[in-house]
C-alpha cells in the first residue's frame, strides 16, 4: 500500500504533461517522487540544485523587497520546472511542453502543496 503524500504525488503525475514530481529537503535531498516514466537525471544533483535556485530567488525577492515567490516558474525549450516552497521542504514539478498547460499547473501546486506539506 502507498504512503499517503505517494498517493498525492501519484495524482500529480496523472496531469496531462507533468514528467515527474519531486519532494526535495531544504538541504538538498531527495524525499519523495513520483514520475511517468524513467528519467535520466542525477537525482541527488538536481536536488541540490533545486534548492540552490530556490535560495537564489529568495534573495532576488529580499533584494528587491518583494517578498518570498510563491511559485517560481522556470520555461526550457521543451519543458516547465515548477518549485514551491511548502515550508520544511520543497516540491519540484517537471512537466513536457508540448502537452502541460501551465496555467493547469500552477493551480495544482497551489492546490496540491497544503495536502503535502500536512502529510510530511
């Protein structure tokens, strides 16, 4: 039987275009994911860096007095990379282009991010 915040993020992946969804620690860790398919990526690497861009743009927002983003939106060629911070922890959603739209997305993370962060 799957764990309760497996189930959420297992709904996630159901959103036509979502990749993979990641549950990355504020120091750098993987948590949890959930993905549709295999994906080639350093697991370890990319949540480092997940968090390394979250700092990053925490500081933008400090710097210029805006506050703490609430979702950062970062647009590649072919993909989405969605993060929020849901306090203790970070989720990271990865989502294909051609067939996610990102306004879908959004609202799911602001949906779905409370029901995590109360599972964790």
């Amino acid at each position: 039987m799957s764990s309760p915040v497996q189930r959420i993020l297992s709904d996630i992946t159901r959103i036509p275009g979502v990749v993979a969804v990641f549950i990355v620690s504020k120091e750098g860790f993987v948590i949890d994911k959930a993905a549709t398919g295999t994906l080639n990526l350093d697991e370890d690497a990319f949540a480092a860096m997940v968090t390394a861009v979250l700092g990053s743009i925490e500081q933008l927002g400090g710097e210029l007095q805006i506050g703490r983003p609430e979702i950062t939106t970062l647009e590649f060629p072919g993909h989405y990379l969605l993060i929020h911070d849901i306090g203790d922890n970070i989720v990271a959603l990865l989502a294909d282009r051609s067939q996610a739209v990102l306004g879908r997305l959004r609202y799911e993370m602001k949906k779905q991010a409370p029901r995590i962060a109360n599972t964790l």
